[in-house]
C-alpha cells in the first residue's frame, strides 16, 4: 500500500518536473532559432546604420535610437508617477475604501490589453492633445502601461525597508516628509531601480501601443525632437516579416533585428535579476 | 560599394539642377503597394538633398488620402484614385486634393510555384473568391483544397481587386488576410494550396503568376489595355505643391525616377 | 508648526498622483467610448456583437463581430488548455518539488518567458512554427488557431506559473505539517492540502493568465492567419478581436464609421479583461489566506 502510494507520488513528480523542463525547452527552442539565423546578421554596420535599399539591406541604428528614446520617454512618465503612487499607498494610506479604489485601478491598468493602450493613445495624445505620431505620444502611451508594474515594485521595495528604520527617524523628531525622503527612500532606491528596468524591458518590446502612436515603417534620420516620429526595434520586425518588399529576401535582417531585441530586453532583465540577488544577499546580514 | 550607392552618386553627378534649398521634412503616407516606389524615390531624393528629410509610412490608400486633407502628410500614397466621398470630405475641410499618376500597375494572381494551373478565367477567379470554387480540380489543377488569401479590407489592392475581379461582391469570410502585397508572397510560396493577388512589382521565385483569360499580365499587356485588371498608381497632395514636394514630385516623374519605378516592379508611364 | 503644515500638504501631493492610475484608467474608458459608441447610430448592439459578417469597408458595410469574438475566445480558450496545466505544474514544482538550488535556475528561465517580447514570438510563430505544422499535421496553412494558441500559452504561462507559485508558497507550513504527519505522502500533501489551500490564489493566476492571453495582439496578429469566420476545428485561420483592431486601424478613416467599430471593439475587448480582472481582484480579497484558519 504504502509502495504503491511512493510509486505515484514518483509518476508525478516526474510529470511536475517534465512541465517545467518543457517550459525551459521551449524558451530554449525559440532562443535557439533567433540566435542561430540571427547572429550572421549582426556585425558593427547592422547597428550603426540606416536601413538601404528599401530596407532590404543596411542596418537598424534608426530603429534602436528610436526605441531607447521612446524608453527614456515612457521612464520619465511612469518612474515618478509610479514611486509617488507608491509611497502614497505603502506610507501614507490607511485600509480603506479609497486605497481599495486605487489599488483596483491599478490592477485593472495592469490588464489592459496593450492594443486598447494604442487607440486610447491614437485617441487622446495623436489627436486630441495634437502630439501627431511622435516619441512624447508612444512614450506617454508606454508610460501608462508600464506604471502598474513600477508602482508594483516600488511598494514591495518600500515594503522591504524594516519598520526599525522609520521608527529611529521619528525618534529623532523627524517629520513623515523627512523621513520618506531622508530615510526610506533612499534605503528602497535600489529596489525601486530593479522594478524600473524590468518595467522598461516589457515597454521596449512591445509593439501593438508604439503602432499608431510612435513608430513609423521608414524614416532613416535619427529623432531631433520628442514630437519626432522614429522606427522602432519592434514595430521593425513586424514590418519587415509582414509587410515588406522582399520578405523572404530580408530574413536574415528580421531575425537579426529579433536577436537585437531579445539581447537588449534580456540584457535589462539580467541586469535585474543581478541587482536584485545582489540586495537579497546584502538584506540577509 | 553596390550598385544602388553608384547609381545615387550618378543621379547626383547627371542631375545639374540644384533644388531650392529648403530644409524641409516631408511625410508620405498611404498605400502599401506605392510604398517600394515611394521609398526608392526618397532613397534617391535625400540622396541628392541632404537637407531634406523624408519619412514613410504604410497604412493604406485611404488613410493616404485621409492625411492629405488632414494635414498630417504633405503626400498621399493611394494605389486607386480618390473617390467620391472623400472629395466631398475635403471640400467640407477646404481642401483641394491633387492627384498626380506616377506609375501603372497590374494585379496579377498568383498560386504556389509546384501549382500545375497556368490559367484561370476572370468568372473562375471570382467563383474562387466567392467561395464556390473550392477545390484545385474544378479549375482542372491537381485535386487540393484551395487556400484563399486575401488583403485586409481597406487596401487599395483589394479595392481593386473587389471592383474588377469580384464586381463588388463578397470575398469569403474563411479567406486568410494578410497586410501587404509582401505578405502574400510570402504565404503563397509558403502554401501549396494557396491562391493569392499581388502588384506587378511583387512577381517572384516561390510564387508563379496564372494568366487572366489567356493573357499574363505584364508591361505591356497592362500599357495596352488588354490585362483585365490593371490600376494607375497615385500621389496626393494637398492643393498644388510647392518646394520640396513639388521637388520629389517632379524627380519620380522624370525619367531617372520612372526608371526607380521599374526597379520597384511597377510599370512605368513612359 | 510649519513643519507639519508641509506635511499636510506633501501627503495631499502624493495622494493626487496615487490618483493618476485612476485616472489614466478612466480616460482609457472616456476615450474607447466617446471614439467607439457612434457606431451605434450605424448597427444596433446586437447586430454589432452577435451579427455574423464583419465587411467594414463595403457599401453598405457589416460591422458583425461574432465571427471576431468566437476567434478570441476559441483561441483563448485552447491556449488556456495548454498553458493551464503546465503552468500550474511548473508551479507546484518549484515551490514543493525543487530543491533551492534549482529553482533559483528555473525561476529566472520563467521570467524570461515573461519578458520575451511578444513581437518576437508571434514572429517564431509565423515562420518557424507554421511551416512546421503544416508539414506535421498535412494541413493546408500553417497560420491557424492551434499555432497562435501555442504561441498565447507560452505568453500565459509565465502569469499562472508565477502567480500560482505566490499562492502555494504563502500556504502556512502548520497545514503541510499536520499532513504529514496524518501520515499523508509528499504527493498526497500536495493534493489534498496544499492546492486546495492555495486554490483562490491560483484561480487568480489562471484569471490573469487568459485574460493576458485574451489580450495579446502581436501573436495572433502574425500568427493567427486573419480569417474572420467562425472556426470549425483547430486548425481554421481565425482573426481575434485584438487582431482586426491593429490590422486595420491604420487603414481606416479617421472618424469613419469603420473607425469607430474599431474603438467599438475595443470596449467589448476592454470589458472582458475589465470583467476577468475584477473577477480576480474579488476571487483574492475575497478569500485572501487569513492566519492558519481559512481552510
């Protein structure tokens, strides 16, 4: 009896641990074909100039300008309007119907669909605030969908600063404001810039907020203003896989702008998950 | 070095005729299937201005036209001419819409390479599109179902295509859409069983073109008339166009851009 | 004195931009309907949603959604299929199964699922995937239902894995205990005490899961083939609702009625995220573990 019961917990487990090596096998698969097909294309003049020949030679510098400044745009909006929201609801708040409120927008801003964030960014910054296509709309637009998932890591940094901290700040006859400032802050800074980045990296894939807002299917001089249109990393692969002229012909450049996305995003989230093991290991002392 | 880059440095080298200096940004807007010739063009044209910037977007003709009377682009790409409706839009808006015909092209169906049909009459592809062809055998192919593929509803291709082929009926629902004449090679060469439309332009090695009632569609047989189902290609502009658009407008135009035409596989006017 | 009137007044500042998401949210709403309702003087609601052919750019037009819905909900559905389990599993496995050492490998594997962009997968799913399938199953295209339901489960599975993860770590170890020492195996703790315990948590997860894939765009975009009709099997094109908003949005006329059935589309798919995330939001407050005395 007691055999047979240890034989399906084996079975299982197994199966258990079966899902979750499919799940690494399949990032691995998807990995493999974009570095594999991908890294031929990559060389110095890929990243350092403009799309020729119809875009069915030369590089992708245009498109990774425009990305990170439609990123230096969505930060700007979200960060301080995502760590501010933050300290409301972790330091300020009490329980209660409005932070109840709050926190359901949040969560419901959390899962829009990226898609409604692109009408409602055509609809309000393109047309109605006259932004036109240009980095300051795709950016605003990014910013609104990146900010739950700032606001989200700011209050669990701000959560991980030990009451103690605090309470020597009041002791010493410190105000809330001063003590946020002073004290809590810069103690959760770290992790606050953790959650930044991987918030960012989901901003600097996506493509579906960035189509009708701030990103165009051609345009090889870099942005000189914020109310620039600009290429963009994404919005790149997608043109060239579905609507370019020879799309066959530029493979190698979609698959080498794919690897150029994925080493970006994958870089940022790395350099997060470092960070962060990094904090871990410091909070534990 | 490649060719393209010799061929700017030549046009730069023959062209004696220095533009107006106006360190201008033009926006050019709007049909898919004007788009290789647009972005040839402005290859070549920034090449010989480099003051001039110019940026391109898809999106279709009638969005082509939209930005026109907008204001949002100084040229309007659009593979059909204007129609009714949206001249009485920008005549509400005090907008004088001018066309300009910068090249001709034909929309030639095409089936999967391995595909044994060569030819198809106009009734049959309409019968296909309608959903009442649905097997290669009844077009005497090789028996296999026959894969649809269309354009997203408000291309301009696929305006041209309901107007001529499908005589203002229905493509069946069950037709897979895809958003340019890129993407339908794409999913024709890829497809076995696959029938699809694409520009002139767009003829290559995984797709074969089928002859419309005995006659393939080509240069010439588009130029005479005889290739049933042939389209002129446009540039908008919001009333008459000065500087820089008039510059651009006049370079596709000339000899040395109608020759850009044919490099981008449309059919040029002369 | 003063010190404190700055307090006030820099409580009251945080307050207002806590209110942003609000907001933000709000204006969402304001917008999708003030651009999508005038269709309504064009169909009636009815038509709109249950109307079967979607032509909107025919004169006169159909703006019938149904064939658009049903492909959304199939697609998800069947994404759902896959990524629901093997999420779950996954779940179970690192929080109950894996020794420290290797979930500290697999954890940051499933957060580079989550943070791969969907743009990239919908591209694998479109010209690594599709051929596949097509020559695997002998089917006439490859773009279908079944290939942007695979590509959709690798996108929800990061949400249900991580959100379930939360859910059974958070079980109180006081219930495993007594489990064992009932006399229960490892596997029979799991099942009997630990997803139980843990069920309202990944019943969020498996919310948010689908309700991310009810979303996505830029898979079923590229990899869903764009036939908008209703699907008979799995392996029929369909065109879901986020798809038909991002290919045609840039080709319809601003203001035209095809645009505003866009924004329309919009709201029906805003409503059933709104609607699957309030469901989440009142399934984890609602039976939020509560001390060792909630089972």
């Amino acid at each position: 009896m007691k055999k047979h019961r240890l034989w399906a917990q084996k079975v299982f487990f197994l199966s258990f641990k079966t899902a979750a090596c499919l799940n690494g096998a399949a990032l691995l698969l998807i990995l493999y074909f974009m570095v594999s097909r991908g890294w031929r294309a990559i060389s110095w003049d890929f990243l350092t100039q403009s799309p020729k020949d119809s875009m069915t030679a030369g590089g992708i510098l245009p498109c990774i300008v425009g990305t990170t400044s439609l990123c230096l745009m969505t930060l700007m909006v979200a960060l301080p309007i995502g760590v501010c929201s933050a300290v409301y609801l972790n330091e300020y708040a009490r329980q209660g119907t409005l932070v109840r409120i709050i926190r359901l927008g949040i969560n419901n801003l959390a899962g829009v669909p990226s898609i409604v964030f692109g009408l409602f960014g055509l609809a309000f910054f393109c047309i109605v605030l006259k932004m036109g296509v240009s980095i300051a709309a795709g950016g605003l637009t990014l910013g609104i969908m990146t900010l739950p998932v700032i606001i989200g890591a700011s209050e669990e940094a701000l959560k991980a600063v030990p009451n103690t901290y605090r309470e020597a700040s009041f002791a010493m006859g410190a105000t809330k404001w001063q003590t946020i400032k002073k004290v809590v802050l810069p103690a959760a800074f770290p992790g606050i810039i953790t959650g930044s980045i991987l918030g960012l990296s989901r901003a600097a894939g996506e493509t579906a907020p960035i189509m009708y807002t701030g990103a165009v299917f051609f345009t090889p001089d870099l942005p000189g203003s914020i109310l620039d249109e600009v290429m963009a990393l994404p919005y790149h692969i997608y043109v060239l896989a579905t609507a370019g002229t020879n799309i066959e012909a530029t493979r190698h450049l979609q698959y080498g702008t794919a690897l150029v996305l994925i080493l970006l995003v994958f870089g940022m989230n790395l350099a997060a998950i470092i960070l962060r093991s990094k904090m871990r290991k410091k909070l534990r002392i | 070095m490649n060719k393209y880059t010799e061929l700017f440095i030549s046009i730069i080298f023959l062209l004696t005729v220095s533009s107006t200096v106006f360190a201008g940004e033009l926006v050019i807007k709007g049909s898919t299937t004007v788009l290789p010739i647009a972005q040839k063009a402005a290859e070549a044209y920034m090449a010989e201005h480099p003051d001039v910037k110019i940026s391109l977007s898809g999106g279709g003709s009638g969005n082509g036209i939209k930005a026109i009377i907008d204001g949002t682009a100084n040229i309007g790409n659009a593979s059909r001419f204007i129609k009714q409706k949206e001249v009485n839009l920008a005549g509400t808006k005090g907008v004088y819409p001018v066309p300009f015909r910068i090249a001709l092209d034909a929309i030639v169906p095409v089936v999967n390479k391995n595909n044994a049909v060569t030819d198809v009459t106009l009734t049959q592809l309409k019968d296909i599109y309608l959903g009442k062809i649905k097997d290669w055998k009844e077009v005497s192919g090789t028996p296999g179902k026959i894969v649809v593929i269309s354009r997203d509803s408000s291309s301009g291709t696929f305006g041209v295509w309901k107007d001529l082929v499908m005589k203002k009926e229905r493509v069946i629902p069950s037709a897979l859409t895809v958003p340019s004449n890129g993407g339908i090679v794409q999913a024709v060469a890829n497809t076995p069983g696959a029938i699809g439309y694409v520009g002139l332009g767009y003829l290559s090695d995984g797709i074969k073109a089928v002859k419309v009632d005995g006659i393939a569609g080509s240069e010439e047989s588009t130029l005479n008339g005889s290739f049933p189902i042939s389209r002129g290609l446009f540039m908008f502009t919001k009333g008459w166009p000065t500087g820089d658009i008039m510059g651009f407008l006049s370079f596709i135009l000339s000899k040395k851009g109608q020759d850009l035409v044919k490099e981008a596989g449309s059919i040029p006017l002369f | 004195m003063k010190r404190q009137h700055i307090d006030k007044g820099v409580q009251s500042g945080f307050l207002l931009v806590a209110l942003f998401s609000i907001t933000a949210l709000s204006l969402i709403m304001v917008f999708l309907f003030m651009e999508g309702l005038p269709i309504l003087e064009h169909v009636n609601i009815k038509e709109f949603i249950f109307g079967k052919y979607w032509y909107p750019t025919d004169d006169p037009a159909d703006f019938g959604i149904l064939a658009l819905i049903a492909g959304s909900v199939c697609v998800t559905l069947l994404s759902g299929l896959m990524a629901i389990p093997l999420g779950i599993m996954t779940a179970v496995y690192l929080a109950e199964i894996a020794s420290p050492r290797v979930a500290e490998i697999v954890k940051p594997i499933v957060e580079l699922m989550a943070s791969l962009p969907s743009v990239v997968i919908g591209f694998f799913g479109m010209v690594v995937v599709a051929p596949f399938i097509q020559k695997l199953f002998n089917i006439p295209v490859g773009l279908n239902m079944f290939n942007a339901s695979l590509m959709l489960a690798f996108m929800s599975i990061p949400t249900i894995c991580s959100l379930s993860e939360d859910a059974i770590f958070s079980v109180p170890r006081a219930l495993k205990e007594a489990s064992f020492a009932l006399g229960a195996t490892h596997f029979e703790t799991i099942v009997k005490v630990i997803i139980p315990a843990s069920l309202s948590g990944i019943c969020t997860a498996v919310i948010l899961g689908l309700s991310r894939a009810l979303g996505e765009t830029m898979v079923v975009l590229m990899a869903a083939g764009g036939a908008a009709m209703m699907p008979t099997s799995i392996f029929d094109p369909v065109r879901p609702l986020p798809a038909s908003i991002a290919a045609e949005m840039a080709e319809a006329p601003f203001r035209s009625e095809h645009y505003h059935a866009l924004f329309a589309i919009g709201i029906v798919l805003f409503v059933f995220t709104f609607i699957f995330n309030l469901i989440a939001d009142y399934i984890s407050y609602k039976f939020r573990q509560v001390g060792e005395a909630s089972l």
